[in-house]
C-alpha cells in the first residue's frame, strides 16, 4: 500500500482529473470501534453500492472495549455503518467516474477518493453475537476501519 499522504498519485489521475497539495496538518483524530470483514480483498471487486437484502453476509468486529455501546442493538433491524476507506487517495478535487467519463466535483460523487475517505452504508442487521455483528450491505474491502455506528432510526 502507497502513502496516500505523500501526494505521488500523479501516474494515476485519469484525464479531467485535478489534484490539490493536502494540509500539512490534521484537524481532528478518530478512533476505530472495530474492523469490517468482508468477501473483498480487492478494491475492484467491490461492489459500488453494497445490497442490504441479497448482499453477502459481513461481519462487524467490535473493539471489545466498546462492547457495553452495543446495549440495545439488536432492536434495531438497519443500522448505518460508517468506516474510513483507507486505501483510498485524498487529494482530488474533480473526478471523472469511470462509468461515463463526464468530469465532476468531488462533493457531487460517492466516490471514496474524497478529503477524508469516510463512507455510510445502511446494512440490515442479521445477529448479534457478543461484539460480532452479521448484517448485509456493505461495499468495503475486508480489514477496513469501522468509525461508527448507528441505529438507522434513532430512539427519540
């Protein structure tokens, strides 16, 4: 895996694309709840959008220091899942999908290669199994960062 951070990405910009020189610094720090498993090794195997009813099962590995934030969980028949694409690139401001080639911004796109590689996916939840959760819906490599996690409808 390249550091991402390095900006030497330029061989791998496709045309129409433009890339700008990333912040020197960080504004914030994140913490990883867990790590998702999934069938996909390779970014080009995933999915672009992951399918909650028919999708393969995945499973959310839970810190176990946060087991206790699981309480109530499995009330919930969707949740949304938010983890950090890291071995996606930062730097560009216009992309060309490679579904059509037509240039767009990068806040106009779900495209992972974005400022900060945060992602959503809304899975249904399948079993809680301690800190082990089965749901459907996910469209990430296998070993990516978990950032949070949600009931999709919150309690009042």
């Amino acid at each position: 895996m390249s550091d991402i951070s390095s900006g030497d990405h330029d061989a791998s910009i496709r045309p129409g694309e433009k890339s700008v020189a990333l912040p020197d610094h960080y504004d914030a720090q994140v913490y990883f709840i867990g790590r998702i498993r999934t069938p996909w090794t390779d970014r080009g195997a995933c999915p672009r959008r992951g399918d909650p009813q028919h999708g393969p099962v995945c499973i959310l590995d839970i810190d176990p220091r946060w087991a206790e934030a699981l309480t109530g969980i499995g009330e919930n028949a969707n949740l949304q899942v938010l983890y950090w694409m890291d071995q996606a690139r930062r730097d560009l401001v216009v992309q060309t999908p490679r579904h059509d080639g037509s240039v767009v911004g990068t806040f106009a796109l779900r495209s992972p290669v974005r400022p900060n590689p945060i992602a959503s996916s809304i899975v249904t939840l399948l079993e809680v199994d301690g800190t082990r959760l089965k749901v459907r819906g996910l469209d990430c490599l296998d070993g990516t960062p978990m950032v949070d996690l949600k009931p999709e409808h919150p309690r009042g």
